[in-house]
C-alpha cells in the first residue's frame, strides 16, 4: 500500500513534481497555518487521513492523502502544535 498520495504540495508550474513530505513537516514547524487549513477522515483509499490547506504568510498549498498509520500520527501531531503555536510566521 501507497503510504502517502501526494495530490499538492506546494506553490508549482504545471508539470512539475510536488514537494516532498519532508518539505511540508519542515513548513509546518515554520509557518502559521491558515485558519481553514483541517485534516479529516477519508475512505479512499482506506481509513487514511486527507490533509489540505495553506500558510497564512507563504503560499504552499497541499492536499495530501496518508494512509500509514505512523505518518497520519505524525502529521495529526504537526497539525494540532502548528495551530497553537503563536510564534511561528
């Protein structure tokens, strides 16, 4: 199984491969995210996580599916501190 569907990530040209997951836990720790930004369940594939949203200072726009349990915990986690946190840009 795919352990993640990377349909966005990433302010690109048309044609060019998104940025890694790795590009976006390091955005996350950076960045305010955008008050819309969410995470929620989907069934397709199966039982994964769909993450969408933006940065409310630097465009980065991603809608990401994960389906391996270890990365929709981390991301979860990265999400919940993202919001909280008051002193990221």
């Amino acid at each position: 199984m795919v352990a993640a569907i990377i349909i966005s990530n990433g302010s690109r040209f048309a044609g060019e491969q998104p940025a890694s997951l790795e590009k976006l836990e390091d955005m996350l720790k950076t960045y305010s995210l955008e008050e819309w930004s969410c995470t929620r369940k989907t069934t397709r594939p199966s039982n994964g996580l769909e993450i969408i949203g933006n940065f409310k200072h630097y465009s980065h726009v991603f809608d990401i599916i994960l389906t391996e349990p270890k990365l929709i915990n981390k991301f979860r986690k990265l999400i919940y501190r993202n919001k909280r946190d008051t002193t990221l840009a």
